[in-house]
C-alpha cells in the first residue's frame, strides 16, 4: 500500500526573538525558521519562500519585501505598532496586517509611569553615583508628583492606565484626543481640553500615548514646547519620532524644560555619537537631563508572552482560513462578531465556489444557459442580517467566486483587498439584510442571485416564494445555503430544493425526472471506476411553489430539447398545472469525471448539463 502523501505544511519565518510558547503554537501546525539577524537583502532574498512572517519592532517590512514575498498571507507583529510595516503596500497585495493591541498595555502604562518617578527623582543619575563610591544626597533632590499636573495626548487603553494610576499618585490629569468621548475621559477622572494649545501651557508632566502617523510626526515641536510651563517635563513610550529630537534637545539645553525621559526614538537602535549632523539623537540621549530606556516599553515577561502568543494564534487561525481579530487593514471585528461570522464565511465561500463551478463551468445539452453573470445579490435572512460587519462574508464570496477560475486560485483574496479586486474584476454584489425569520427550520439563511446584466436587484422575498415569471425569463442563478451544528449546508440551487454538505468532489447533473435517470447515470459512472459515496435528488420545489408562473410558463421557449426521447410533463392532479418535471442530481464521487463520461452522460439524453464540483 503507497505510503499516504501529506501536503506541505505553510512556512513561517521567524527573524526575531519570540517567546516559547509562541513557537510552541506555531510549530503545532506550522513549519517554523527562526533566522535571526537578517540584513534587508538578507530578508528579500529568502521571503518569497514564507507563507507568514513575524516580527517584532527591528524588521523593516517594506513595499520590496511584501512584493517579493509571493505566498506571504500575513505578516504579524507582536506588539502594538506597525510603523516598520508598509501597511499601505500589504493591503493592496491581499496581505493581512495583524497586530496584538492589547497584549502590552499594561506594561506600557507601567514603563510610563517608572520613567516618570524616575525622572522626578533624578533616580538613574542618584544610582550611577552611589555605584561610583560617591554620597550626593544634595545633588539629586527631586520633585514629587503629588499636586502636579500630567497632560497626556492620547486617550487610548495606555494613556487612560495611566491616568488613573497618576490619579492614585494625587495628580491632576488633563488630556486631548480627538476620538475620545466626555464619558470615557470623565470615567478615568481626566479633563479632556479641546486642543493642545490648550493643554500644554498647564502641563508640568506631558506624556505622549499616540501612534505615528502623518498627523502625529514631529506634534511637539519648538512652538509646542515654547508653551509648555518652564520647568516641566516631557515623557514618550508610545512612538519616535512624535516629538522633534532637535527641539527637545535645544530646550533641554536652554534650560526651559527640566528634563526628559524617552523609551523610543525616531532611529533604532541610535547613532553613536560624531562630528556629523545626524549625532543629534545621540547628543539627546547622552544629555544629562534625559532619563532613556532602550524601547523597553513592552519588555516584561507577561508582556512578551502575551503578545507572542495573541499574534501566533492569529497567524494560525488566518493560514487556516480563519478571521483575524486584530487586522490593522482590515475592519474591526468584534469576539460575538466573530463566533457568529465564522461558519458563515465557510459557508458563503462554498456557495460562491459552487455557483461558478455548477453555473459557469458545467458542460450543456443544447440550449442550456451556463453564461457567467457579474451582477449579484447577497440576502442575509434570520439571525445572520442583525451582523452590520459584513466584510468578510463579502470577502468570502469574492474568493469563492474567483478560485475555480483563477490563476491564483484566489489565494489571496481576503478582507483586505476584496473590494479591490471585486472593482477590477467588474464583479458588482448587492448585500441585502431581512431580520424575519426564515419560514424554514433554520435560524438563518444565506442566498445569492446571479442576474444577468442589466437585471435590476431582487428582494430577499425570490428566496422564499421561488421566481417570478420574469426571473425566470432572465435567467436568475440562486443558490442557498445555511448553517447547522457549525457546519454549512446547500439548500437551494435555483428552482431545486435540496440538502447536502458542501464538500469534496461532486458531480451534479441537471436533467429531467423520469424512471430510469439515476441508474443510466450509475451506470456510466461504474463503467468508468467511480465510486459514489453519496447521492442525493432534488425536485424542482421552487418553480412548484408559484403556480402562477407554471400555469402561464411557455416551457418549450425556455427549456432545451433533450437529446433522447421526450420525457412526459408531470401534471397537478388538483390544479391541473404542469410541472417542470426536472430534478438536480448530486452525486459525491471519489475523483473528477473525465470530460469523456460528462459527455457521455449528456449524450444518453434526458441529461440538461453536468458540472464537476470541487469544494
């Protein structure tokens, strides 16, 4: 018996130190290289080979990289920030951009406040010189902080920490942000001031908790500093290169600020000091009036396993499928959000991969309509329409409808650039939402509509009553699917009721219901060794279900000959109305039927179109 083959396990690279248990949960499922070290060139050479990469605060991921890393699905950074990746570069090459925001925060908050006492109490310098034999009591005499007033730019989970630790300290707290409420400032007992101008002149401790951006580069400068009260002092553990270095530096020598403390610079690790101008953040750095820690903000243990793990499980779940819960060019999606979302996103893509596969690909008798639409609606019924964060599942169709046809195979198709993609493909979804409940037994319902162009949207009521007699005419494509015990389900395809699990190879055959139908088929197939693992037959319900539409429907315009003899129309024994007298056969087969048995099939007659289907 041949040996089992597995496919290859996705690759992760790995060139900075993560914790051990973050490895532990990568290696799980992951083949992981730990290359620490590398130069740029270094890491463009060997990135095309990775399917994710993790980093922390020393890789610069650029666009060059990105570009270059043509399996990369994600690049993960454990911690906060993300300023060492080309973020704008990534979202436009589907790489989803993920990060731990709140793994850290508390060491953060903590750093903040140890540089700030240490600062006031000249701490590092009174250490030094009683390491050196020396006893300078009078030289280090300190402020205290109680009384004082700390600014803070930036309201987010550090900044608000900090605060209500500095109120335990018995200091005054005022702040600025423009996203925070008057709710969430006054429930940590901060002031919150309408602009900066306004804070810095009562300011005698600034602390700054904000991410760098454009608005953000260089937002405490010489101006900024000239209102700040002399005598005060400037703290920053969130990002360099929020402060100017050069403005500090000249009123730290000047004498109007009293001193600073800073955990980030605008370059890491920093120059050494030379004759040149760039020896200006060393100059800062060696100034007697700065207190400095080596980026160490994040730097504890819990932090360090925190984060390592938050990230690796993200990396994880996403090279698995999954959604990511910290994407930073992705929307937000809330943990209820995501426990709800997730079958749902299996399930969408499943029926966007069977709606191109079956309606798009399948091989016709005559006169069937297999043309590809780009016109679609997407009907959320039940419980799934209260979910507003409907991206991924947008995501999902878009990826289910372009990998069987793809050279890519959709890989790459995600939250981040499907709406990209969706406009350079012309591929136009109309996402409709009914709370009613479905009048069926499950909770919820999924449906897309294929229309031909041209065709205007249909209302989620086409899912429920079948088509009209002119949606019909235009030839609308449905397919419907729900969720039970976690695992999706077909309940529709077009006018066809059915029920099946959305997985492996499949063999549909669209045909008409007459004797005999199933074992021809069965036939052929054993002819040519393939097994059938299951067979399920659906009646045409929907079309059944308006009787409207079959007593006035000119079925000879709009349905093709069959190629054997005539099959007998069906009739209602109590209205008298002709039914369609087709079915749908889904058969789930161990391999791909040869182009030879479909058109075998075909050609026994009474068999509209075959389609292969691999979900």
């Amino acid at each position: 018996m041949p040996a089992a083959i597995y496919p290859p396990l996705p690759k992760v690279l790995v060139p900075e130190k993560l914790s051990p248990d973050g490895l532990t949960i990568l290696n799980s499922a992951l083949e992981v290289h730990e290359k620490k070290g590398l130069s740029s060139s270094e890491l463009l050479e060997v990135i095309p080979e990775y399917d994710a990469l993790v980093i922390r605060s020393e890789t610069k991921v650029t666009s060059a990289v990105l570009t270059a890393g043509k399996r990369l699905k994600v690049v993960a950074r454990a911690g906060v920030g993300v300023d060492n990746v080309d973020v704008e570069a990534a979202t436009k090459l589907g790489i989803v951009v993920v990060n731990s925001p709140s793994g850290n925060i508390g060491a953060a908050a903590e750093h903040t406040i140890a540089l700030m006492m240490s600062m006031a109490r000249n701490i590092p310098d009174a250490c030094a010189s009683l390491k050196a034999g020396k006893w300078e009591r009078s030289k280090f005499v300190g402020v205290e902080l109680k009384g004082k007033t700390l600014g803070i730019i930036g309201l987010g989970k550090v900044g608000l920490i900090v605060a209500r630790a500095a109120k335990g300290l018995g200091m005054t707290v005022a702040g600025v942000d423009p996203y925070a409420t008057q709710a969430v400032a006054s429930a940590a007992s901060v002031n919150l001031l309408p602009s900066l101008e306004a804070l810095l002149p009562i300011a005698d401790f600034l602390t700054i908790h904000t991410p760098l951006i454009a608005s953000t580069k260089g937002m405490v400068s010489t101006a900024e500093i000239a209102l700040m009260k002399p005598g005060s002092r400037i703290l920053n553990v969130a990002r360099g290169g929020t402060i100017d270095e050069a403005a500090l530096l000249q009123s730290l020598d000047s004498g109007h600020l009293a001193g600073a403390a800073l955990d980030v610079f605008t370059s890491e690790p920093p120059p050494s000091i030379t004759a040149d101008s760039e020896a200006t953040l060393a100059k800062l750095i060696a100034h007697p009036k700065i207190v400095a820690t080596p980026h160490l903000g994040a730097s504890t243990r819990e932090a360090q396993e925190s984060v390592s793990v938050d990230v690796c499980e993200q990396v994880l779940a996403i090279l698995s499928g999954a959604l990511p819960r910290s994407a930073v060019n992705a929307p937000l999606i809330l943990p209820e959000e995501y426990k709800t979302l997730q079958p749902f996103v299996q399930l969408v893509e499943k029926i966007g991969c069977l709606y191109t596969q079956h309606f798009s690909t399948a091989k016709p008798g005559a006169g069937v309509d297999v043309r590809n639409r780009s016109n679609f609606d997407l009907i959320y019924e039940g419980e799934v329409s209260a979910i507003h964060n409907t991206k991924p599942l947008f995501a999902a169709l878009i990826k289910g409808l372009l990998s069987p046809i793809s050279s890519e195979g959709g890989g790459n198709v995600n939250i981040v650039n499907a709406e990209l993609i969706a406009k350079e493909r012309g591929i136009v979804i109309n996402e409709q939402h009914s709370r009613d409940q479905t009048d069926r037994t499950y909770s919820s319902l999924v449906t897309l509509i294929a229309r031909s162009p041209g065709t205007s949207s249909r209302a989620s009521s086409v899912t429920r009553s079948g088509p009209t007699k002119q949606e019909v005419h235009e030839g609308l494509h449905i397919v419907s699917g729900y969720i039970s015990a976690g695992q999706p389900f077909i309940s529709r395809v077009s006018q066809f009721a059915t029920n099946f699990s959305p997985e492996g190879k499949l063999l549909i055959c669209h045909n008409y219901d007459a004797p005999g139908k199933i074992g021809v088929v069965g036939s052929v197939l054993g002819k040519e060794g393939v097994n059938i693992n299951f067979m399920s037959v659906a009646s045409a319900s929907f079309a059944n279900e308006n009787d409207a539409l079959e007593a006035t429907l000119d079925r000879e315009k709009l349905l093709p000959k069959p190629l054997g003899p005539t099959e007998p129309a069906a009739t209602n024994g109590s209205t008298g109305v002709k039914n369609t007298n087709e079915a749908l056969m889904i058969l789930g087969v161990d391999k791909e039927v040869s182009e030879g048995v479909v058109a075998e099939l075909i050609s026994c007659g009474g068999v509209l179109s075959v389609s292969n289907v691999t979900l």
